[in-house]
C-alpha cells in the first residue's frame, strides 16, 4: 500500500491540519501586502462597485446589493483607495479555503482537508480575484459555506442528532448571502435538488422543518432585493437573463473547446487536468457498470455538476465568461483531493500545489511592477488597470477650459466604463457633472439609469466619446456639435488609450423607435452593457 494511503494517527493529523492552516494564513498575508504595492489601478468594473457604494440601496442595474455594501464598509474604515476597495478580497478567499478545509477533514481527514483547502486557494482563479473586488470573491465563500453546512445537516448533523438548527440556519445565512452577492448562487440550489435525489438520506433531512428553516432564512435576507427588483421593472434579474445570448455567428464546439481551455486557468492546470481525468474515470466506470460512487462524492458531484455543465452548454449556445464556472470549483477542489490521495499519487499533489504557486507569483509580479510588465512586452494585458488618473486628468483640463468662452455644463460619456473611472480618479479636479449618453432608448446599465444627460440640456456640454461609431449617431440628437480636440494617454510600449472631444449644445435626444433603429441598424454600436 502506497504510504500516501496510510491511515492518519493524531500527530500526522495535527501536521496536516497545521499545514492547511498556516499555508492558508500565508497565502493570505501575501496577498494583503501585494494589495499595499500593486500598481493596478482600479478595473472599470472596481470603480463601478465603488460608486455604488457612494449611494447605498438593496439593488443595482446588474449586480444585487452585497458587494457595494462590502466596499462601503472597507472604504469607510481604510479610505476611498484601491487598497480600501479591494482589501476584503483576500480575506474572503481565505474564508472559502476554510470552509472547504472543514468540510473535506469532516469527510475524509486533515490531510484531504489540507489538500483541498489548498488546492482552492492557489487556483489561479483565487489569485486573479484576491487583488480584485468582484462578486465572485463574495459569493464564492457563501458557496462553501454552504456545501459545508449542507453536508452536515443532509448527511445526518452530529452522531447524536445535535447540530441540525445550528447547520440550517449556517445554510440559510449562506444561501441568501450567496444571492445577494451574484445570482449565480441558483447553482446551489440546483446542486441541493439534485443531492435530494440521489440521496434518500439527504432527501428526508432537507425536506424536514430543518430544511424548511434555511429556506425561509434565504427567501427573508433576499426579499428586499427582490423587492427592489419588482419597484425597479426587474432590472438586475433581466440584465442577468440577457448574459446568456445564445445563437450567434460564434458558437458551437469551438467556442465549447475554448472555454473548457480557459477553465485550465481558471482552475490550475494540474487541478483541471485531475478533474478530467477524474471524472473520465467515473464515466468508464460507469458504462462498465462498476462505478460506486459514495456519499461524499455524491455530494461533491453534484455541487460540481451545475455550474460547469451548464456554462459548458452556454458555452455552445452563446459567448460565454470563463469565470461563470467558478463556483464548481470548491466542490471540485475536495473531489481532485480525495481522488489523489485514493490513486496514492504523492506528486500530483505536489504539482497542483507548486504550479499554482507559481502562476501566483507571476501573477504578483506583473500587478506590483509594471515596469517590468513593459520590458517582458506584457503590457497589453493590463491596460485597463492603467492611468486612468492621467486620463482624468485630461478630461479634467479639456473641461477646465471651456468653448467659446462658456464654460461646460457637464461631461457626457458615451462608455460606462470610461464614465465610472473618471468619477472615481477625477474626484481630485472641479468636474462638472458626469453624464452619460443614451444610445437606445431604455437604459442598459446603471450608469445611464442614474446620470443620463436630461433633454433640454442647452450646453455646452463636453462631450468624450471612446467609440468611433458614436458621433454619426449621436449628432442628431444634438442641435450643434463640433470637434475640440483629442486626448492621448499613454499605458506603455505601443499602447495607449484615446478619446474623441466635442462640444455639445442643445440636447434633444431622436425618438429611439424601429425607424431610428433601422437608419443605424448597419452601425454596430459597440456593445456597452454591464
């Protein structure tokens, strides 16, 4: 018998447990202090959260509540900074590599619970996403939580029955929080219905007064959104629907190779290439007809399944994000460790742990030296986290100096993205207000929902346009227009960033009806949704 197999005594157990904990910890500490000294500044979509939590509400145009809640607190106890942004983003990655340590020492022992633990957390998804603040860095944790709390009270709570309201209410508690966080928190409960039905077991718990409880926790902490949704036509669960477009001149097996291409960086390249093998295995087995599959990877799989199979299905139906899979990954995290440790393979443990490891370092290399990024010619791959204060800057001076000897009355934005910037780094300079331009006629994200510029507006107003094709469009909806410049911002070797300026007067927006649509139905509008 491989030594790896060999039952764990109380010293090996203790070692384990010491190693998944401190490795952790570690983790953790490196990232907080590479948040200190990035040179990233915030993405479109950071600078977007944070000017949410500058009006705090229980919903917004494409997200639920939960992250501008998050930043609202950091920011008010370390500062409106990208540091202030994004500093709970390595803690709460910690929290789901405990979860996922907790769970799978109580299925297995501290060693599984080790491997597992630390598998998640050098995904290079936990990376990526640990020097960022995103929805799945909140609903990943509530996600782990949750299976955790779910295998206790399906899979029969403490020997002696002890436990089971304190484990409803944890599943409760994480169900709804995973809502308010993203919405793809509908996976768990997918994967809780199809646990349901391969268990009996589990079947007769959560369908008791248990299970009954964590449901009406969940449906209580969501109700104010769903609320806000209703007062505000659906806007977030619409926006979330429209996400998956399927049809499409690239789709297909293609498109599905490529995303399960992107799940290897996703994942890790040895965890995702374990997963496969792993479950390729299973298969085989399964048309054999010797496949016996246990409780606990019953449970794993099923909290596996969903998400990955059915992005994978979006995948050949429509352009689909590499990330809308993550939440697979805690469960698959446990899976590819008890798998390992069965096979008696010591050094694919090893290599799941060191590549990710590795790919970590790079990635903190290339977010605290961009100098270096320009010399290795990297730098296309961060250029949306930078100079978007020098790029304030210059918008700031364009407006500053007025037209014809008036000064504006507003910027107007024809990009979301470039909007929500400026009103996070152009907070140093007296802006006039930030508007945005509408380019149909019901507004597509939360920007033109809140600052659209208001009919009747005489001007002159500043008009930054990022999209070529918008000027044709827009000079109708103006009674004058005309072109005061450009601005350049530099973002390293070959690259830079642009915009167009003009000046605006007299804003009387064309009625966005089928004949207006058909005028410009040959202009592809660059899509600017959130």
């Amino acid at each position: 018998m491989s030594q790896f197999l060999t039952p764990l005594d109380a010293k090996a157990a203790l070692r384990w447990t010491s190693l998944g904990l401190i490795g952790i910890g570690a983790l953790t500490a490196t990232r907080v202090i590479a948040l200190w000294f990035s040179d990233a500044q915030l993405y479109p979509d950071e600078a977007q959260y944070w000017g949410w939590a500058q009006s705090l509400s229980f919903g917004y145009f494409s997200k639920p509540p939960l992250i501008a809640w998050l930043i609202a607190l950091t920011t008010a106890l370390a500062g409106d900074t990208e540091v202030g942004i994004r500093i709970a983003a390595p803690f709460l990655h910690a929290a789901a590599a405990l979860a996922i340590f907790m769970l799978a020492r109580r299925m297995a022992d501290s060693r599984t619970g080790a491997l597992a633990g630390l598998t998640y957390a050098v995904s290079p998804a936990a990376w990526v996403s640990s020097g960022v603040i995103s929805t799945d860095a909140l609903l990943l944790p509530c996600w782990a939580v949750a299976m955790l709390a779910a295998w206790r009270l399906g899979a029969g709570g403490t020997p002696t029955g002890r436990g089971d309201w304190a484990a409803s209410i944890l599943l409760g508690l994480a169900l709804g929080l995973g809502f308010l966080a993203k919405y793809a928190m509908v996976y768990g409960l997918i994967a809780l219905a199809l646990w349901c039905w391969a268990d009996r077991g589990a079947r007769a718990r959560l369908a008791s007064r248990q299970g009954g409880a964590a449901l009406a926790i969940c449906g209580l902490l969501l109700a104010p959104n769903l609320i806000w949704n209703a007062g505000h036509r659906f806007a977030t669960v619409a926006h979330t629907a429209g996400e998956a477009k399927w049809g499409g001149s690239e789709w297909g097996l293609a498109t599905v190779a490529d995303f399960l291409l992107a799940q290897f960086g996703v994942f890790g390249p040895v965890a995702f290439a374990a997963l496969l093998a792993g479950l390729s295995l299973l298969v085989i087995r399964w048309r054999a007809g010797t496949l016996k599959l246990d409780r606990r990877q019953t449970f794993l799989l099923c909290f596996t399944a969903p998400p990955l199979g059915l992005v994978t299905l979006n995948a050949a139906l429509g352009p689909t994000n590499a990330n809308w899979a993550a939440s697979s990954y805690p469960a698959a995290s446990i899976l590819v460790a008890l798998w390992l440790i069965d096979w008696g393979r010591r050094r694919w443990p090893a290599l799941v742990l060191a590549s990710g490891a590795g790919l970590g370092a790079l990635m903190l290399i290339t977010t605290t030296n961009f100098t270096l990024v320009d010399a290795w010619g990297w730098n296309n791959a961060v250029k949306r986290v930078r100079a978007w204060d020098v790029t304030s800057a210059q918008i700031a001076a364009a407006a500053a100096r007025g037209t014809d000897g008036a000064p504006f009355q507003a910027i107007v934005f024809d990009m979301r993205f470039t909007y929500h910037e400026v009103a996070f780094y152009g907070r140093a300079f007296p802006l006039p207000a930030l508007r945005m331009w509408r380019r149909y006629h019901a507004p597509r994200n939360h920007a033109e929902q809140t600052a659209s510029l208001a009919p009747g507006t005489t001007g002159p107003v500043l008009l930054v346009i990022g999209n070529p094709r918008t000027p044709p469009i827009m000079q109708g909806d103006f009674s004058r227009i005309v072109p005061i410049g450009r601005i350049v911002t530099d973002l390293g070797p070959g690259r830079s960033r642009s915009f167009d300026l003009y000046a605006g007067w007299g804003y009387a927006p064309q009625r966005r009806d089928s004949a207006f649509e058909a005028r410009w139905e040959r202009v592809n509008s660059e899509r600017d949704s959130d």
